[in-house]
C-alpha cells in the first residue's frame, strides 16, 4: 500500500503517520520524490481498514499497490533511482557506468595491468571474482579473501569501484569489507537467504537475472532486499537459456524495457556472459546503449588464451578500447554520456 501525501504535509505530519504505521505493526519507507512524497507500507494491509489513515493530516491518497513486488515497483517510485557506488559514481542517471575487468582474480600484478588498461579506456568499476561459482567441483573456486584483498588494493590505487560476487550468506560481512559493490550472481538470483542478508548492509548489491528466470521473478527477488532496508540494487540482464546454441546464453535485450517500465532500479547488461565469445560482445554493447541500459559489465583480460576462466569470452584491453571509443559516439547520438 502506498500512502501519497499533500505537498504542504509537515515533518511532523509525516512522522506522526509513520509512527502510527509501524505501531500497527508494519513496516513504513518514506520515499521523497522531486512532485510528492509517499510512505510505502510493507505487511498485511487489513490492518488498515480498521484504521483509515487517509483521515490524517498530510495524506492526500492512500492506493493499493497491484504488482507483487511494492518496493522495487514503478507505483512507489516514479523517478528512476541514481545509486551511489563510491568514489562519486553513480548509477541510474545520464551517465552509462562501465564496469569491466577479469572473470577471475588470478594475481595482483595482472589484476593491476587489465585494471590500468579499462581506466584507460574510461571504465569507472573494476569488477573481480574472489569467489568463483564453476560448474565442475574441479574447476578453479577463486582466490578467497586474498582476491579480495588485491582487489581492494588495485581499486584503491587507481581510483576505481571494485565490485566482486559474494556467494554465501555467511560472507556477506567479509565481502562487503572489502568491496564497493556486492554481485549477487545468476545461480544465487533466489538465494532468498542470501538476498535477505544483503538487505541489511547498505552497499550497493547487482543483482542478476537467474539463466532461466523471468523479469517479474528478477524483481521480486529485488524486492527481498529492498525489503530489508537496502535500496541500492542494481538489477543486471546478462542471458538467459534457451534452444539457440551459438551463443552461451541469449541477451533479453527487451528485459531493459521492461524493467524500466516496472521498476524504477537502474538496470546493466552483461554481454560477455549473454554471448560467450568476445567477438559478439561489441555488438551487444550497443545494443544495450541503444535500448537504454544504464551500464555494462565486460569481461578483459590481457592474456585471454591463459585466463584460468572464461577466456574465451574476454576482450583483450586494445578491443575493449575500441568498443568503448565506439560506444562513447553512440551514447552521445542517445543524448548520454560514457
């Protein structure tokens, strides 16, 4: 349920009915628009027609939310959000935020060398794994806290947002220790302890969409961490899997309409993930430029043939430089800025 209030409500009206929300026992988020402030409440909404609140002062309109997701949806927040990620960039707004770097931490002084080369290329996040979810138990599992560790460290010496996967509810502290922004990966999209435990801190968590999930489903997994108090999610369409085989999963490029009609979170693509080769990242850059994505997150790496995962769908740095060169005319066309 969304409480809309008049534009002349006071600060005292205003805490007068949260106050009176969460004393029925539910739970009340005030959200300040540029037009309107409204109070979204989250629980059983029966409680309410036994107290009216559209008899307080300051409430103009108290109107039902339809969609499952109240938080993450359109209804209580019309203006799109611009998060914060550190070092003053944000996301949501004018600017398309790039994120890019390596699958896989392997070593820091590589680490250091792809994360000059994306800088160089205008890149504003540096993105690392620590903790690697593989397919095969044999697989390469990541550097653990020491990933971390060398990420924080080469992010900080050159200036960048570091944004790393955490996998496991337990590690939610110790990752976001380290970290700027917190990657909630497909696998772990409906990790409903996970989301909850993120939900807590207040660092800003990508959330992806899961391989074989829907939109709506993305969302309200969402809305478990907006739930919690954190309302700095980024949502990520990186592919989802169907019956085509030439490419590693197929990038929903319509997901980014959707999203953005439904919710107001900012939303990036990851297109070295949707296409599983490098060759075809480029392409599916500017097709999330053009569709309005409000990011990307692109696997580089200088020694492709050696990475220890998903070389196959690395850039090398001078690539990724000319994609990026390429990407700056297009968003400039769409009246955006890289």
């Amino acid at each position: 349920m969304i409480i809309v209030l008049r534009p002349d409500a006071t600060e005292e009206q205003i805490n007068h009915i949260v106050s009176k929300v969460q004393k029925l026992g539910l739970t009340p988020h005030l959200s300040r628009g540029t037009q309107r402030t409204i109070i979204g409440v989250i629980g059983p909404e029966d409680v309410l027609r036994v107290t009216p609140l559209e008899v307080f002062p300051g409430v103009e309109n108290v109107i039902p939310v339809l969609a499952p997701f109240k938080l993450v949806s359109r209804e209580f927040h019309k203006e799109d959000s611009v998060i914060e990620l550190g070092k003053g960039i944000k996301i949501g707004g004018n600017k398309i935020v790039v994120m890019a770097g390596p699958c896989t931490i392997e070593n820091i002084d590589l680490l250091y060398e792809i994360a000059k080369e994306v800088k160089a290329a205008g890149a504003t996040v540096l993105r690392g794994g620590a903790f690697k979810p593989r397919t095969s138990p044999y697989s390469f599992q990541g550097l653990g806290e020491k990933g971390l560790q060398y990420l924080r460290e080469v992010g900080n010496e050159l200036g960048l947002v570091t944004v790393t996967e955490v996998m496991d509810a337990r590690d939610v502290g110790l990752v976001s220790g380290y970290a700027d922004v917190l990657q909630i990966g497909c696998r772990n999209m409906q990790n409903f302890n996970l989301l909850k435990e993120v939900g807590q801190i207040q660092k800003p968590v990508l959330l992806k969409r899961g391989m074989s999930s829907t939109v709506k489903e993305m969302l309200m997994s969402a809305e478990y961490i907006l739930a919690g108090g954190n309302f700095n999610v980024i949502l990520c369409e990186r592919g989802i899997r169907t019956f085509e085989d030439s490419t590693r999963n197929t990038l929903d490029i319509s997901a980014v309409a959707v999203a953005k009609q439904l919710s107001h979170l900012p939303i990036i693509i990851d297109p070295s993930h949707a296409a599983g080769r490098w060759s075809y990242v480029p392409a599916l850059s500017k097709a999330a430029i053009a569709c309005g994505a409000d990011g990307l997150i692109v696997e580089v790496h200088s020694h492709p043939e050696e990475a220890v995962s998903d070389g196959v769908q690395s850039l090398i740095p001078s690539n990724f430089m000319k994609m990026m060169q390429e990407l700056k005319i297009l968003a400039k066309v769409s009246g955006r800025e890289i």
